[in-house]
C-alpha cells in the first residue's frame, strides 16, 4: 500500500489540492480549522508521506464523510432530511450521511436512505 512514489505523489497532491480548495473564499467562510493534515505537515513531502502512511488506508465500506446531524453539531453536513446545512436546493444523499460506520454493507442501508429522500422530495419536505 502506497509502496509506488507515484501514488505517494498522487495522495501528496489530492491533500494539497483538497486543502487549497478548503481555502476559497467561497467555502473559507465554513472552514473553523484545518485539523489534519496542518499546513505544517502538508508543507514537507517526507512530512506528508509519514502522516499518509499513518491515517491513510484501504476501506471497504465508507461512510459518514458528510454526517447527518442537527446545525448545533460543528461536524454534521446534512440535517435529517438530507439538506446540507446552510445552503438551499442541496441534498447530499448516500452512504456519508450516515453518522458512523454499520455493521453491514452498505447497500441496503443507502438504498433505504435514498427511497426515504426520496419520499420526503415527493412530500416538499
């Protein structure tokens, strides 16, 4: 796993990337911190290498990167409807918003997720 320079390089750049679109002025303004990786550590390739050796692996099921959650919670994207916080006309629906990962596959339970949605569109929720 990232035994190939080219995907260290690759993994280098898509953090360096995710980070410098983190700091656009149109989504700035949502950013409270940048916890990891610190500047610091993006700054240094031997740095960075080390950090994506250490918090960087395989998953087979992945999910909670945009958390449901009600808006008193700094960490939730979505509220219990699907609609991202803050922002109108926008729904994030699929296995991220599920608040941590379950026991099983996935796929039942983003099928679930998406027919509830789905329900909730169709009644103007």
């Amino acid at each position: 796993f990232f035994s190939a320079e080219y995907d260290r390089e690759r993994m280098r750049g898509a953090l360096r990337k995710a980070a410098e679109v983190a700091e656009h002025p149109v989504l700035a303004a949502h950013v409270v911190e940048q916890l990891n990786p610190t500047k610091e550590v993006l700054a240094d390739d031997a740095t960075l290498d080390r950090w994506i050796m250490t918090n960087c692996y395989t998953q087979h099921h992945v999910s909670g990167t945009c958390k449901m959650g009600p808006s008193s919670d700094s960490m939730a994207v979505v509220n219990q409807y699907s609609h991202v916080h803050g922002l109108e006309n926008l729904r994030v629906v699929d296995a991220s918003v599920m608040p941590d990962v379950i026991r099983a596959n996935t796929n039942a339970t983003t099928i679930m997720i998406a027919e509830r949605v789905a329900d909730w569109i169709k009644e103007g929720k």
